[in-house]
C-alpha cells in the first residue's frame, strides 16, 4: 500500500496531539500536520546538499528512521565501444557528474521491519 500525503498528513496530526496536545494545550489538525512536513522538507534537502562540493558529501541523521546521503558520481568521459549485439563500433556519450539521494535505513527501523516479517510467517 502507498501512503498518500493527506494519510500522512493524518498519521502525524494523531501523533502530535498524542504526544504533545496535553502540554501544549491543543489538538493538532490535518493542515497542521502538512504544514509541518511542508516546513521539512526544505530543511531537509538544504542540510543534504549542504556540503555537496566534496567528492563525499556530508549525511543527515533523521532518528530511527535513517540517514539521508548525497551520493557523488564523478563526471564520465565520451569513450568508444562496440556494440555486443551486432558487433559495430559505437561512441558513448559523456555524462555529467551528478548528486543523488540515498536512505539508508536505521537499526530501529530494520528491527521493525524484522518483526513484521515474522509475524506474515
């Protein structure tokens, strides 16, 4: 099952007002919620590319959940091959280097995952 934004949305309003309501004195809403993760995303991928001028960008910690990395593929140079199906002689194109983002996930999560499985058993 995918999880759309609004579930979400629902998930952390549920989760805030369970945690947080009574201190705060309020109940948290779906808009909330979504403004929240709104908010969190920016930050997130600011602190990701963050450091993204080494060829080995820096990680962000997001609890037990994981850890966000940029990965770094260096630059490529056009080369010459053939091509295995036919056996005729082709050019690859360069490419540019280029960032991507990588999720590991963290202990807690694989241990949750762990149990999970073996209760479908």
């Amino acid at each position: 099952m995918t999880v759309t934004k609004t579930q979400l949305a629902d998930a952390y309003s549920a989760a805030l007002t369970k945690e947080l309501g009574d201190e705060w004195g309020c109940n948290f809403t779906r808009r909330d919620a979504s403004k929240l993760l709104d908010a969190l995303w920016p930050v997130l991928s600011d602190l990701a590319l963050k450091d993204t001028k080494k060829t080995v960008p820096g990680s962000v910690p997001m609890g037990n959940l994981g850890r966000l990395k940029m990965r770094y593929k260096a630059a490529t140079k056009a080369r010459k091959g053939t091509n295995p199906f036919t056996g005729e002689p082709t050019t690859f194109k360069a490419k540019p280097a280029t960032l991507t983002p990588r999720f590991t996930a963290g202990k807690a999560l694989k241990d949750q995952a762990a149990k999970h499985s073996k209760k479908l058993k």
